[in-house]
C-alpha cells in the first residue's frame, strides 16, 4: 500500500507543479471543471482510480484548446471518474 500511495503521491505533485498559468490562462469553465480532478484526499482504492482520470484530463488540457466541446469533454470525463469511484467504493464495501 505505501508504493502505491508514493506513486499516487508522485502523480499529484506532478500535476501540482504543472505551471498554474496553464490553468489561469484557460477558459473560466475550463478551470472549474479540473478541480475536480484532484485524488489526493481520498484513501487510495479510491484515488488509483481516480487518478488515470486526472492522468487524461491533464492530457486533454495538452492536446486541445479552450471551446465548448473541451468543456463538454472534460464534464463527461468527469462523470465517467465519479462513476467508476461510486463503483470502488460499492466494490470496497461489499
């Protein structure tokens, strides 16, 4: 469990040391959006799946430029991460 919390760890300081003006010169709905991609507060069997949703939106903000459909993509990534974290945390407890 330690490995996989360094790595997870690692993944989020690198997503965190990305220069902030990648975000703040994004579109506004652009930047409300990714805060949701965060993982670090959540316990690790959570934040493995969370994090290869953080992974590609990240990539996302690399390969396309602001527009309603990055808006669009990011929301369905989004609630794509939300459902597949409703489903470790449903397999988690059973």
């Amino acid at each position: 469990m330690g490995e996989l919390r360094e790595q997870l760890d690692s993944l989020q300081a690198t997503a965190a040391s990305t220069p902030q003006t990648v975000l703040t010169t994004r579109h506004p709905s652009t930047q409300q959006v990714m805060k949701y991609f965060t993982f670090g507060h959540l316990p690790n069997h959570l934040a493995e799946v969370s994090a290869e949703f953080h992974a590609l939106a990240h990539r996302l903000l690399e390969l396309l430029p602001d527009g309603p459909e990055l808006t669009v993509a990011l929301r369905k990534l989004l609630e794509s991460k939300d459902a597949a974290v409703r489903t470790a945390v449903d397999h988690h407890e059973s």
